[in-house]
C-alpha cells in the first residue's frame, strides 16, 4: 500500500520512455534502408533546432513582453505623483514603439509602401535603431545571425529592466477587467498576425497586376483599375486553362449540394442507429470515425489507386457483377420471366473508365468525398442527440405521436443548434475542398472536375497570375458569405431551440 503512490507517479514516465524507444526503432526501421542520400549529422540537426528554438523563443518572449506591459498598466499603479509622471510616460514610450514595430513589419512585408519620407521614417524607427544596433555588433566580429540574436537579447533586457523599474516604483491595484484582456490578448495578437493581416494583404493584391511577369509583388502595380480588370477577366474570361468562370461555379454547387445532402441525411442515420442502446456501441462508434481519423491525403491516395480502370477494386467488383448478370441472361443461371431486364443490365453495368471520363471522375471524387465527410457529420449530431432528454420522448409517446412525428417535432427542432453551425462548416469545407479533386483527378480530364478552389489554385501556381487569384479568392469569400448570411436568417439557426 506504501508502495502503491510512488507506483502511480513512476508509471506514466515509463510509458513515455517506453514509447519513445518504440518510436526510435519503428523511425530507424522505416528511415535505415533509404538513409544512403540522407547528408543527416550532428551538426546539422542542432543547426535546425537552433533556428526553431530561436523562432519559438522571438514569438513567446514577445508574447511575454506584450503580457507583462499590460499587466502593469492593469494591475500596478504607482506610488506618488512623480513616480506617476515616470511610469505613464516609459509605459506610452514602450506602447509606441511596440505600434511602431508592427507598423514596420506590415510595411517590409509589403502590405503597404509608406516611401522615404517623414511619416516613413517615423514607422521605420524601430528598425532603424535595431539595425544601428545590428551593425555595431557586426563591427565587433559577430556573424549577421549572431548579431540579431544578441541585439534582440539587448532590446529584451532593456525592456526588462524598463518593467522592472516600473515595478518597483507602483503598487498592487485590483481591476475587474485586467485579467480577462490578459487572457483575450495572445489570441487577438494571432488574429491580427494570423488572419487580419494575409486578408488585408489579399485584398491589397486583388487590386493589383501581380503576377510572374512582374517578380510577383516586387514590381507590381496596384489601383482600382486593376481590381476591375482582374474582375472583369474572371467572370468573362478563362479561369485557368480553358474553363470558364460560370461552367466550374456551377460544378462547384453541384459538387457543394450532392456532398453536404448525403453527408447531412447518412451523418443523420448513423446518429440514429448508434444512439439506440446496442451491445459493443463503442466498438461500432470508434470504427465510424475512422475514415474522418485518417489523414485526407492518404485516404485519397489510397482511393485514387482504388479507381483504376485495370486493377482497382471498384472495377473488379464491377467486372465480377457484370460477369455474373450475364451469365443470368443467358441462362446459365435458371431465373424465369426477368431474363430480358438481367440481359438490359448486364449490357449497362460493367466496369467504367473512372479518369478517361469526365462523368465518372466526377463520380469518383463525390465517392471519396462523401466517404470521408460523413463520419464528421455523425459525430456531431450524435453529440447533439445525446443533449436532448428523454423526458421529451416519453411525453410524446404518452400523447400518441409516432417515431416519424416524434423525429420532425422533436428531433429536428432541438437539433437546429447542432444542424446550423455543422451545415454551414459542411458547406464551407466542401466548396473549399482541394485536397480530394487534386490527388484523385487533378482536375482532370480536360478540368471537367475542377471546382473554383482547384482551378484557383492552377491560376496561381500553373499560370502564376498572383493579383487575378487574389480576386478570385475574395469572390469566393464573398459567395460563401452570402450564402452563410442567408441560411441564418432563413433557418434561424441563431435562435433557441425553444424560440
């Protein structure tokens, strides 16, 4: 019994050493027969995780910093009214060189070009003295590395000791709102970094004429003609090699309706038939979600092998039902009176060319899709179907409603909360589905399977027309918007349940 804690303690680091050799050996394994090219040493691996630790180590130390500056101005006040004039005046300083410094990093990141001028200069002082710095360092016989290294060590213990000269002079004070901004403000800086900033960029470029011919955003132009002509080329002009704007946006609602119909209805069988009570229900579950569980890539690889006209499984079992309805017609198997219609389907079902024909590829990739989109859509409704509360049921039953009233007066309503949020990421996703068209057709044949995504992404990457593909982007985000908006308001999705 003494014993039985320090068992429980050791026992999890175990396990971790013991899968950690595992994983050692199963890597040497799998990484040994092919490890004649593999230039891999020492040095070159402590090189590498020097500049990801180095990485890390900018991003959380300015977190770090950011936390601390507004933890001061939240939770410590100063001591008198000279320490007071002191610290609001290092605590503005501090704040407008922070501002300055982001608003530097937009610019050398090309979000806008401020010029040599005044104002320019003023956003670009923060580099200024960090390059001054920089330079310094170089005289002393540091490598460029290095002296970046060391000049942001310098510029953090500056501020450091800035802080803790703050520190010392002010008080503890209590604010209500200091810890919940403390807590929002790392996800609003990967907001404004993550998100905000790649849109503003984007819509910078959808208004421009970027593209290979003009070394991509180097000497590109931009204005509103720009933009106009890029919108004009995209709805009347080719979207990638030869298909037209209209013709893959209509693919593409094709695409949309078809996956999220059969996704939303079998997500929703399966809920209902997992939900009953049933024996080995984990096992029956755990085995639903792992076509969601497995990595798209490799699902779609594995299923574009599986579309083979020669040996793929789809045609094998299609050859051997074929071979089978014709030997019923012709009577090798005794089946009176249906002989005819066995002859008319064996004469239409066979094996097909799934990549030569534009129907069938299409067919294939909404096969693939449809299987890797409905395990998600069954976890989510059978999570919203577990919140409602048999008491509901019981009710109805005592009142004489039967399972079908039951499900679309019961059911459905209380699930709208769940349905709402799981369509419009379903409709998203699906509009937005590259991965799956790309490694199973390529778009192909003659992109007679290219949604707008895939063919963006040809716009950019096969004819590099940068400013054009960022429209293209933008109109994308403007049509999912809108059908967002107006599935909201016309399925109420945002109200209650009980609305």
């Amino acid at each position: 019994m003494d014993n039985q804690p320090l068992k429980r303690r050791i026992l999890p680091y175990v396990y971790w050493l013991g899968g950690l050799v595992v994983l050692y050996f199963i890597l040497n394994l799998l990484i040994s027969p092919y490890a004649d090219g593999i230039t891999l040493n020492l040095g070159t691996v402590v090189k590498r995780l020097g500049e990801i630790a180095s990485f890390l180590l900018g991003i959380f130390g300015g977190l770090a910093l950011i936390e601390i500056y507004f933890y001061q101005i939240f939770f410590r006040q100063p001591k008198d009214a000279r320490s007071r004039i002191i610290t609001r005046g290092l605590q503005i300083l501090l704040g407008a060189f922070m501002l300055l410094a982001i608003l530097a990093f937009f610019e050398i990141t090309d979000l806008y070009r401020l010029g040599n001028n005044v104002f320019g200069e003023i956003i670009r002082l923060p580099l200024t003295i960090f390059g001054g710095l920089q330079s310094i360092l170089l005289s002393t016989g540091l490598t460029k590395g290095g002296a970046g290294l060391v000049g942001g060590i310098i510029f953090a213990l500056l501020i450091g000791a800035i802080f803790y000269f703050i520190q010392k002079v002010s008080v503890p004070r209590i604010s209500k709102l200091g810890l919940p901004y403390l807590l929002i403000l790392p996800a609003l800086i990967g907001i404004l970094f993550l998100i905000i900033y790649p849109f503003l960029f984007e819509i910078k470029l959808a208004f421009s004429n970027a593209s290979l011919g003009t070394q991509a955003t180097k000497n590109a132009q931009y204005g509103l003609q720009y933009g106009w002509d890029n919108l004009v080329t995209l709805f009347t002009g080719k979207v990638a090699k030869d298909a037209m704007f209209f013709e893959v946006f209509g693919r593409t609602i094709l695409w949309t309706v078809i996956n999220v119909t059969f996704h939303v209805s079998g997500g929703m069988g399966l809920a209902l038939l997992l939900h009953r009570p049933m024996k080995l229900q984990g096992v029956y579950r755990t085995l639903l979600i792992f076509p969601w569980a497995i990595p798209t890539t490799i699902a779609a690889m594995a299923l574009r092998n599986e579309f083979d006209s020669r040996y793929g499984l789809f045609n094998i079992l299609l050859s051997d039902l074929n071979a089978w309805l014709v030997g019923v017609s012709h009577g090798t198997v005794n089946i009176p009176l249906i002989g005819d219609a066995f002859n008319w389907l064996a004469a239409h079902i066979g094996p097909v060319s799934w990549k030569q024909d534009p129907f069938w590829a299409f067919v294939s990739i909404l096969i693939s899709n449809i299987w890797l989109g409905i395990p998600f859509m069954s976890v989510i409704i059978l999570g919203g179907l577990q919140s409602i509360s048999q008491e509901y049921y019981e009710a109805a039953e005592i009142d004489g409603a039967t399972k079908s009233q039951q499900f679309r007066n019961i059911t459905l309503p209380l699930l709208r909360p769940v349905l709402t949020p799981a369509i419009i990421l379903g409709v998203v996703w699906t509009f937005n589905k590259f991965d799956v068209i790309y490694l199973i057709t390529q778009g192909g044949p003659q992109e007679k399977t290219d949604i707008l995504v895939s063919s963006m992404y040809k716009a950019a990457f096969s004819f590099y027309r940068y400013g054009f593909t960022a429209m293209f982007a933008l109109v994308i985000f403007i049509i999912l918007l809108i059908f967002t908006l107006i599935y909201l308001r016309a399925s109420g999705g945002l109200k209650s349940a009980t609305e």
